[in-house]
C-alpha cells in the first residue's frame, strides 16, 4: 500500500471509524476535542530517536502505527483514574480501522474458495499474504474447506518492541479477531502470537461447513 493510498484509506474509513467510536464513548464536545488536538500532534508529532524504518515492511508498518500513536497522546481524559478507559477506546479504533483494512485488503468469497482447484487456491493465498506489507508470512496448508500459513515476522511487534512499547502490538491482533469474529462462512482460529512472545503466529481459518482433518 502505497503512502497516498493509506492517506486516502485514513481519510475515508480511518478518520469515519475513530469518530464513531469516540461518540459511542464521550460526548459531541469531547470527540471534537480529540480530533482538534489529534491534528495539532500530526503537525508536530516526530519518529522516535533510533527507530529504524530501512525495510519496507517498517516503513508501512509505520505509516499504521503513526495515527495510532498520535491518537493516543490526543485522548486526554479528566485523570489518571480514566487511563483504563482511554486503553479500551484506543483498542476499539485500532480494532475497527484495521478489521476494515483486512475487508479493504483481501475481499474474501468462500464459496469462489471452495471451488477453486489447489494450485489456484495457493496462487490466491501467496498473492494475498503479499498484499500485508506489516508481517512475513509462509504459507502451510490449502484446502476446499481451509487455509494455514505462520506469520513468523512482524513488524508491528519489532516497532512497539523498539518503542519499549511492546504493549501496544497486540492491539493490531485484535483486528482480525473482530473482522472474522462477525463473519459466519469463516472461523479463525489463531493459538499462538509474536505479540504474546510465541515464536509464531498461528493462523487457521475453516469454512464452516467443511469436514477436512485439521
């Protein structure tokens, strides 16, 4: 994803689904506040000393990973005690941009899945991870009924981590948990994370109605 295009993504859905959120949770005059000092932090809000972006992977990891940042540091709250509460607003944005990026990304069409033959089912997978500049993938398994690949990079987790800010990598996990939480024609299953120290993430996605072996 080119800069301009995850500008114009931002502009379109980003900016729509942080607003949504803020209203589910503070009043008319406190959203517009955030948003006011949101835009006053990109303006002179700068990369953190020593964080390395040569790889392409980092630098549009970053170009996610930059609002989120801002966002944060904008969600100014009465006091200390509100710190819980601004962590589950800043998780429910980062939630529902990225479960859109995912849809803007990869439409999925389980029933084109299912009918495709294994070495179209593969080109379909490999052409798809390549389409997520944040993390290095390989692929396991393809079936009518099923898809397996291991992320075993990620570059939101090795920027959070040079942030000393490791926390927040796992608010991106929960992306694909609400995107493919509200589907009914696919389940995911994903037992293991980078973010939460495995060595891999696992990811395993069925078609309900399949019966393949595992």
């Amino acid at each position: 994803m080119s800069a301009w295009t995850q500008f114009r993504f931002d502009l379109t859905t980003g900016m729509p689904s942080a607003w949504r959120v803020l209203r589910a949770h503070l009043s008319w005059r406190a959203t517009l506040a955030v948003f006011c000092r949101f835009l006053w932090h990109s303006i002179w809000f700068r990369r953190p000393e020593g964080l390395a972006l040569e790889q392409p992977g980092a630098q549009f990891t970053w170009r996610q990973l930059r609002p989120v940042l801002i966002l944060e540091r904008s969600l100014t709250l009465p006091s200390d005690a509100d710190k819980a509460r601004r962590r589950t607003i800043l998780a429910e944005i980062v939630a529902e941009t990225g479960a859109a990026f995912i849809a803007s990304q990869v439409p999925i069409d389980p029933a084109q899945w299912s009918q495709l033959d294994d070495g179209q089912r593969r080109r379909l997978a490999e052409a798809s991870l390549k389409r997520f500049g944040n993390a290095e993938a390989r692929l396991q398994a393809v079936s009518p009924q099923r898809l397996s690949f291991d992320v075993h990079h990620c570059y939101f987790v090795e920027l959070c981590s040079a942030m000393n800010r490791p926390e927040l990598a796992s608010l991106f996990c929960a992306a694909d948990r609400r995107f493919f939480g509200g589907r009914d024609d696919v389940v995911l299953s994903r037992e293991s994370t980078l973010a939460e120290g495995a060595d891999h993430c696992a990811f395993r996605f069925r078609l309900p109605q399949g019966d393949d072996p595992p």
